[in-house]
C-alpha cells in the first residue's frame, strides 16, 4: 500500500510558529505533529510514503530521513491550488493499487489496518458542533450518499476528518483528471471533497469509519488541547528533585527542569531548560530555556530564551503591586 501525505500548506493560523518551521514539524507531546500522524502508518508497513511538500518541504525531508526508515518520496507543489490538485500531483506516476490518504495536520486515534479493512473505499468521519468549517459526508444505510465542502448549511454534521482509503487508486485517479480538466473550483481551490463526490455520482460506494478520536493541530487552542489529550496517553510520571510535577506531563529525558512546577498538560521537548518557572498546560518545543516565568496557555517555539525577571522590593504596610 502506498501512503500519500499531503503538507504543503503555509499554516497561516499557527503564525508567527509557521514562519521559521512548517506545520508538520511543530512539536505537541514533545515530538513533531508529523510524528504523531507517522506512528499508526508506519504499523501498517506500507510500500512508500509520498509526502506533498511546499512551503519549507526540505526541512520536512530532512526530519523524516532522519527519524523513519520507511521508503519516501516527497513531490514537490509549487502552487497552492488545493487539496484535489496536491493529490493529483501525488499520484501523477500511479495507476493502480492501495491508496491511504491521511491529511498533514490531524492526529487520529484509529486502528488504521481496521481502517483500510473496512471497505473497499472508506472514508473517516466524525460528529461535529460545527460541520460547516470541514467537508461533509450525508450518510445513508451505513453509505456515503453525498459529500460537500465547508457548506454554508450543511445537511449533515458528519466531519471528513482527513482519511481515506481506495483499495485501487485508479477511479480516484480518473475522477481527479475529470473534475481538474472541468475546472471546477469550490471556494476558490481544486477540492478533494470534489473530486470524491464526482466518485460517488459515478457510483462508488465509500463506507463512512467513524474514529474514535481526532485531534486537530489548525490552530493555537486545538494544538493545545491536542497536547493534553497526547501528554495524558503517555502518562510519564517524572519525579524530579525540587520540581512539582502536576500529571498529567509530558518532560523529554534530555532536558533539565529545576526549581519549578509543571502541569498539568505541559510537554517540554528535547534539550530545553526550564528553572525558577510555573508552567501549566503549555507546550515547550526544542533547546528553549525558561527561567522565572510563570506561563499558562502559552505555545514556545525551539531555540527561544523566556528570562523573566526576579523583583527586589521594599514595600511597606498597606502597599499593593498587582500583575494584572
Ligand atoms: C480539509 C478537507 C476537508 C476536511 C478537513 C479536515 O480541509 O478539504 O474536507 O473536513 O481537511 O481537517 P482544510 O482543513 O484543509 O481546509
């Protein structure tokens, strides 16, 4: 089976993070976004993984040569015009076989070889409160009867969460080359969505998988609460000299946490250093020092310095000093 994993996007809502590092390499639970996402498709032993890559696509390459011994491929998108055209670029040299689609920036909870078992074209959903910020899927006697890109009135509140699976890539492949050449565009891009749907008209039948969790890294908040819900599976319980540990934390052996109180739902990556410091769900990437802060609800990058300082007063009776 081959594995296409589009990341080209510029991560416009994670800035000023996605100005020096692209999205998939920003670090949640003390390890990038894309490592997360790579840990169930690497279980499933696929024959390639093709990254779509774009914005800061060598820094990409480089991580994952480095950390997985999967064979790669990273094809190359020059020009931001959507999902259905990242895809298409994907599979440009294909022209039959397995096809897992997992998109760049959500993290599942699935067993993906129950996933790819489930049908012979499937694609991941879930219930949501909003479904007109994603693509929607109108479901009928356990069939996707419709699909529909961020609808202004939805008719369903089934999510496309971003995984697909086509036990032969060919359909898909011609449905691409279809909708493309009619040049079709929903909200200003070439849709995958789109291109399903023309499946779907064509009479394919995708069986919807509900996943049980999915954690979405779009933004500042949800990359938040993703690294809660990440640092609490791995439930590391430190135990630090002078150090509170609040569980649950995520704290990289090679890093040195002194003096401080950490958690609950803080990561702190590789080679940081944090002393003198209160830090509550929070997330504190690579080889960045911390001292005499206290930090809440807070995103640190790599290589960053947050020094606070340290207040000698001399106050009398009846004086007030408020940070607020
Ligand atoms: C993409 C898909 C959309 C899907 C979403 C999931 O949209 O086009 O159908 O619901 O991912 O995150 P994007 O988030 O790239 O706008």
């Amino acid at each position: 089976m081959k594995v296409v994993i589009p990341v080209a996007g510029v991560g416009t809502r994670l800035r000023p993070h996605t100005y020096s590092m692209p999205k998939p390499l920003l670090h949640v639970a003390g390890r990038p976004i894309v490592a997360h996402l790579l840990d169930p498709v690497v279980k499933l032993n696929p024959e390639e993984v093709i990254f779509v890559t774009g914005f800061r696509g060598p820094q990409i390459e480089r991580y994952v040569r480095e950390n997985f011994t999967f064979k790669a491929k990273f094809v190359r998108q020059d020009e931001l015009l959507g999902l259905g055209y990242a895809l298409n670029l994907a599979i440009a040299n294909l022209d039959h076989g397995e096809l897992l689609v997992v998109l760049g920036d959500t993290i599942v909870d699935c067993d993906l070889s129950k996933f790819v078992a489930a049908g012979d074209y499937v694609l991941g959903v879930r219930k949501v409160e909003d479904p007109r910020r994603f693509g929607i899927a109108d479901i009928k006697d356990g069939r996707v009867t419709r699909l529909e890109e961020k609808p202004a009135e939805p008719t369903s509140d089934m999510a496309i969460i971003g995984l697909y699976y086509f036990r032969d890539l060919a359909q898909l492949k011609d449905a691409l080359d279809t909708h493309i050449r009619s040049g079709k565009k929903t909200r200003g891009e070439i849709q995958f969505t789109d291109a399903l749907q023309h499946m779907i008209q064509q009479g394919i039948s995708f069986v919807p998988y509900e996943v049980d969790g999915w954690y979405d890294c779009g933004k500042r908040e949800t990359l938040l609460s993703t690294n809660k819900h990440l640092v609490a599976t791995i439930d590391q319980r430190p135990e630090k000299p002078g150090v509170v540990v609040v569980p649950p934390v995520y704290i990289h052996p090679d890093s040195i946490v002194e003096s401080s109180v950490i958690g609950p739902n803080v990561s702190i990556s590789a080679g940081s250093e944090v002393r003198r410091s209160i830090i509550r769900n929070s997330i504190i990437g690579a080889n960045t020092t911390v001292e005499n802060m206290v930090l809440t609800d807070s995103l640190v990058g790599h290589d960053a310095n947050l020094l606070g300082t340290v207040q000698t007063v001399n106050v009398g009776d009846s004086s007030e000093i408020s940070g607020e």
